[in-house]
C-alpha cells in the first residue's frame, strides 16, 4: 500500500501562514472601538466598544484599515461602508444566519425596524421574539448593524453590548449624520 506524501511548499505551513491561524486585531477611532477575532481566515467575531483615543496596529491587515477608515468616517457622523469582510456565517444556527443575513443585506445606514418587521422581512412572521435572540447572538455588531432594530412602536430595547443602550442611541445617532459631539 503507498501511502501519500501532501507536498507543501517550503514557507508556506499553515502556522506560518497568518490567513490561518488565529489572530486578534484592534481598530478605534472615538469614541468607536472594534476588535476583530480572526480565525482560519474569517472573522469569528467583533467586540464593539467605546474608545478614548485612536489606534491602529502598525502591521494591520488591509482589512483592519478598512475597517478603521470606516469606523472614522461613522464617529465623525459621515456615511461609513464598512468592508466586505470574510465573516464565519458557517458558525451560525440556520434561523440566526438567515435573520443577520437579512439584516445585513436590508436595513441600510439611517433606517431601523422593528424586530416583528425584521421577522417578517425574513419570512418568519410572528417571530419577533426569535429575532431578539438572533440579535443578541450577532457575532458582528456594527458590521451586521444590530443596533438597527428597534422594539414594538420604535423603542430602543435589547441592546446585549456591555456599554447598553447608550450604545445603541449613539450609534443611530452617528449614522443618522451626528459627530460624536453632535
């Protein structure tokens, strides 16, 4: 029996190579931070924070300085598009990806709904309640703009972050054209 040899160019293993293995990058333009959990070449995760000073690591990935260059534009109240990042929806329950993918892809800067609306524009109506655990599973925030759904009759509810719904309120009132002092 021959047993089969994976050639692999010299250089290249896999713990040699940054775009596979696990890495943590860090973005902040304030009062904004985002962490970014890198993992075999996605990102897994973001922590979404408040920051006093700006940062940008020195060998920052390209992604990472999108991300950074959007961050800033969304501080200082400016329309911000955030990079086509390699998320890991792959990680997601199927119900949770749909409701985040939907999110994502229809509810842009400066316009919010409410979880029911959610639900439904997802083919789940009735599922409001499904679509609040969805958000506080979001891996992504800010990427995917959880802070964009709203309670029944548009009241700011269920924000998860550690910083509440300050949180929520500043960040709908950076993309609705207010600085970060305004």
């Amino acid at each position: 029996m021959s047993r089969r040899t994976k050639l692999v160019p010299q250089g290249t293993e896999q713990a040699e190579r940054p775009e596979l293995s696990e890495r943590t990058e860090r973005v902040a333009a304030p009062p904004l931070s985002l962490t970014l959990f890198w993992r075999g070449g996605q990102v897994a995760r973001l922590e979404l924070g408040k920051a006093d000073a700006g940062a940008l690591m020195a060998d920052a990935s390209l992604e990472a300085k999108a991300v950074h260059q959007a961050l800033a534009l969304l501080a200082a109240g400016r329309a911000a598009r955030f990079p086509a990042l390699p998320l890991c929806w792959d990680a997601l329950p199927p119900f949770t990806a749909d409701i985040l993918r939907t999110l994502f892809a229809q509810v842009p800067a400066g316009q919010t709904v409410t979880y029911g609306q959610l639900a439904a524009l997802a083919g789940h109506p009735g599922k409001a309640r499904a679509v609040g655990q969805a958000m506080a599973r979001n891996p992504w925030p800010l990427v995917v703009p959880c802070h964009r759904v709203l309670g029944a009759g548009g009241a700011l509810t269920g924000y998860t972050n550690p910083h509440g719904l300050d949180l929520k309120a500043l960040l709908l009132a950076l993309e609705s054209g207010q600085g970060a002092e305004g």
